[in-house]
C-alpha cells in the first residue's frame, strides 16, 4: 500500500516506522528537517519529503497522486482537514485520515466526508476505562460510536 504521511511528530514518525516496517510504501511530509532527524530511525526505508504539505506541489513531490492513504498528522486541526480535503477532493486519495484534537470538529469534518481519528474522545475514553476498570465496557463502546 503507498501511504503518505503528513507530520513527522511522535504519532507520524511512529506510524510511518510501523507501516514502513510492514513493507508498506511510506511517505512522510514535514516543514521541520529537524523533525526527521529527532523522530524517525535512521533505517526509515521509506522517504522523506522536506516542505509545506498545504502546498499542492509538495504533495504531488510525496505522491500523493498515486497515493491509496493519506493521513494528516499535524498538531493543526484546520492544518489536517484542509490537506485532507485537497487530498480527498483534488487528488482523489482513497482513504484518507484527519487527526482532530478538537472534538467538536469531527461532525463537522464527517459531513465534509472526512474521517477522523479524535484523539480527545480516545484518550478520554480510555483514561475512564483505566479509572472504572473495565466497567461499563457496553456503554463505553456505545459513546466512541456516537462521537
């Protein structure tokens, strides 16, 4: 599969390592030559795209055009849904990812036919499954399918 990632922060360097070593194609776009050198291996045997993923020629630099999954890792919550956005709409990735932080955004970037992966909702929910032990597992479940 030929993922692009955008954003080399602990979760993007991470999950490009990962599907790197699982013998994906692996892409990974960052403004920070710094973040390249301070978070991915340096065995990564993907590649790595120095540049502004909100600037659609660095996006066709990473592939995006050939890309099956793009994946927005920035700390940027309009950052993410706008390159998920063009990846989406111009570039027709089939799947692509949007990491949101601010959970009331999600509905509004599923509408735009966006997933999001809401790392609040997440957190939270596993933080009240480590403090309840376990319990209400059903109705936990229940409430990360309505966010």
């Amino acid at each position: 599969m030929r993922v692009v990632i955008v954003g080399c922060g602990r979760v993007g360097s991470t999950v490009a390592m990962t599907l790197a070593r699982e013998g994906h194609q692996v892409t990974i776009v960052d403004h920070e030559a710094r973040s390249f050198q301070r978070r991915l291996d340096p065995e990564f045997p993907g590649t790595k795209i120095l540049g502004n993923a909100m600037d659609e020629d660095v996006l066709i630099r990473a592939g995006v055009e050939q890309a099956d999954v793009l994946v927005t890792l920035t700390n940027g919550d309009n950052r993410n849904i706008m390159i998920a956005q063009v990846a989406r709409e111009k570039f027709r990735v089939p799947l692509v990812l949007a990491r949101i932080v601010d959970s009331l955004r999600a509905a509004a970037f599923r509408e735009l036919g966006i997933e999001t992966v809401d790392q609040t909702s997440i957190m939270t929910n596993h933080m009240r499954r480590a403090i309840l032990g376990g319990a209400n597992d059903e109705a936990l479940a229940e409430a990360s399918v309505r966010e």
